[in-house]
C-alpha cells in the first residue's frame, strides 16, 4: 500500500494561507539552509518548471511519483501559464468545475476522490503520493492521510485557509521528527495513528 503524504506549508497558527490561499508572506523564509534540505529530502515536491531556474533539473524522484492538488492550488500555475506544474509526477486535480484538462499529462477527479485516491494507494510501486495544499480537498481526504510533513514558518497569520477544512473528527497521529532551521522555520513529520 502506498503512503499518502500531506506536504504543507503553514503558519504557527496553522493557516496556510491569506483567506483566499496567498501564501507569498512566507516565502521570505525559503532560503538556501531550506531549499538544500527540500533538494536532498523533498526534491519531488519542487514544481517542473521552477527547476531550471534553480539549477535542480536533473534531481531523481525520491519520495513521490503521484501529486494530487486542488483547484486553487492548480490555478496558481494556470495564471502563470503552466498547465503541468508538476510533470515530472503524474498529476491529479480535484475539481467538480474545471472540466477538460488543459494538459494530457494532468487528470481531473470531479467525482469520488477518496475512491480515486484509495486506487492510487493500492497500486504497486515504491514511491507514494504527495497531496500538496487544498484546505478543502485535504479536508475531504484526512481519513486517508498516512503521513503530515508540516513546514511551519515563524509567522502568525491570525487568519486564513487552515490546513484542514472544517468539522472533521478527532484524528490522532504520532510525531516522528522534528527539523529545526536558523531562521526559526520547523518541518514536522507525523505518522497517522492507526
């Protein structure tokens, strides 16, 4: 079974965003200590089209082969003109409105997530899934969440998207690591209690 990894950036108050998803604030604390720890632990979560300008192209897959992302967090990349953020991964969409993929290589679940993410974990492979933001479609898919990495930066937001939609049980998971960075920024790791 495949790992459905929940890796996200968020505020000390636990916002991963502005009310509407701007999470450009934080960005001040990507500096080169983060980005040489995402290179050599996280190197699949770095978008395709941002590689070439870090100079990172040729970095291997190392912990994902899949991304699932919401709509707003695709709609990031369609304002910039990129209709594949991420296509060194196979790519999956939640959205009920966006209809037609604008790329061959990004699919579309409108209906039945947590099904279509179940299939996805049942497949054989070595590598697993990288649920990257989405408030609501993280929300929708907790119960299915097996690991929470948590870059939380040294901010408090007071208010925003949280990280998880609204009204979900109490779900218990077990703190596996801590990694602490020189401008204050913390990357927890947590293992889903089962």
């Amino acid at each position: 079974m495949r790992k459905l990894t929940y890796y996200i950036a968020c505020s000390i108050d636990g916002f991963i965003g502005d009310e509407g998803g701007d999470a450009s604030t934080m960005l001040r604390f990507l500096d080169e200590e983060f980005y040489d720890f995402v290179k050599s632990e996280y190197p699949d979560t770095l978008p395709t089209h941002s590689r070439g300008p870090l100079g990172v192209e040729d970095l291997e897959n190392k912990r994902f082969d899949t991304i699932i992302q919401g709509r707003a967090s695709y709609d990031l990349a369609l304002k910039m003109g990129v209709t594949s953020p991420y296509a060194h991964l196979r790519e999956f969409v939640a959205s009920r409105t966006l209809g037609e993929s604008p790329d061959p290589n990004v699919e579309i679940i409108a209906d039945d997530l947590v099904g279509r993410v179940r299939e996805l974990k049942a497949e054989d492979g070595e590598l697993g899934i990288y649920l990257c933001g989405g408030s609501v479609v993280a929300g929708e898919l907790l119960e299915e969440i097996d690991e929470l990495v948590i870059k939380t930066y040294p901010i408090v937001l007071g208010t925003g998207m949280p990280m998880f939609g609204s009204g979900l049980a109490v779900t218990d998971f077990v703190l596996d690591s801590v990694r602490t960075f020189e401008n204050g920024l913390l990357v927890r790791t947590y293992s889903r209690k089962r």
